[in-house]
C-alpha cells in the first residue's frame, strides 16, 4: 500500500505540474499575443518614413513659397519707393548755362594761351620741387656721414645716395684718458 500511495502522489504531482505549465504557457502566449496587437496598432498609427519625408517636403516648399512672395512683396515696394524718390532733372539747353559753369570756355583763343600757360607753370614748378628734393637729400647724406665720423666710422656713398661701404676709423694709440668721459661702475678703494 505504501507503494500505492507513492504511485499515487507522483501521478497527482505531475499532473499539477502538468497542468501549471500548460496553463502558464497559454497565459503567456496570450499576453505575447495582447503585445504583438498593440505593436501592429501603434506602428499602424504612427506615420511610415515615406509619409514624413513628404510631410516635411510640403512644409518645406510652402515656407519657399512664402519667402518668395514676401521678397517679390519687399522688391514691389522698393520699386514704387525709387519711383516716389526719383528727382526729374530738367534739361538746360547749352546756351543758358553761364560760362563759368561750362567745361569748356570760349574765350577765343585765350584759352589755348591759359593751357599752355598752365602746363608751363606745372612743369616748372615740378622742376623745381625735383632741385629742391635733390638738394635736401644731398644734405641729408653729409649730415649721415658726419654723424657716422663722430661714431667712429667711414660710410662712402653711391651718386644716388646709397651706403656702398661702411669701416671703423682706428682709433691713435697715444689717446688721453679724459676722466670726465670715462666712469667706473666699481671705483677701487
């Protein structure tokens, strides 16, 4: 009987166990299911790739549109503006303009004299500039080379004034020592 009653308990615990799994693997499945549902309906709700893509196209091309027509607006504008601004200028016929206004004066041949006599004034007084810029570098040059003397050195000059030697004067050996150009940093004591 023992054994009986053993049989008996393992048939009744596998068949529980049996049976929780079966109704466990339906519950499951069931809610996989409720899931997979939900999935389809949102994704079936939400917009495909295809479908933003297009939306945002038509969003883009709309803004184009209006920024056209505001520009077009704005350019329409600017127009009427020049025209509301525009100045009208009378023309004058050439002999009611007064000479002094005039680019060219008729004073017979006068002018021909005042051109010439103008050119001449010009040139001459470029000539003259020219000397006296020649001059003051030809100074300037003999102030360099003196100042360059007093530094100890002999510059020789170009004709068109550029430095084409530069030595050092030697110094005579029998020099006095002045006192009053010479100072000590460590006078000894």
């Amino acid at each position: 009987m023992k054994w009986i009653n053993k049989f008996l308990n393992y048939i009744l615990f596998f068949t529980v166990a049996i049976s929780v799994g079966v109704f466990g693997y339906i519950y499951y499945s069931q809610k996989e299911k409720k899931r997979i549902e939900q999935e389809k309906k949102i994704a079936s709700q939400q917009p495909s790739a295809e479908e933003l893509v297009n939306k945002y196209l038509k969003q883009g091309s709309v803004e184009l549109q209006q920024q056209q027509i505001e520009s077009m607006a704005k350019i329409k504008s600017n127009l009427i503006d020049e025209k509301k601004n525009k100045v009208v200028v009378k023309e004058i016929p050439p002999d009611q303009i007064p000479i002094e206004m005039q680019i060219a004066k008729d004073k017979s041949n006068s002018s021909e004299q005042s051109l010439t006599e103008e050119f001449n004034q010009k040139y001459f007084q470029s000539q003259v500039d020219q000397v006296a810029d020649e001059q003051a570098r030809k100074e300037y040059a003999k102030e360099f080379i003196e100042n360059a003397r007093k530094n100890g050195y002999h510059i020789t000059l170009s004709e068109d004034l550029q430095v084409t030697s530069v030595k050092p004067i030697r110094k005579p050996t029998n020099q006095q020592n002045d006192d009053s150009d010479v100072f000590e940093s460590q006078p000894s004591h």
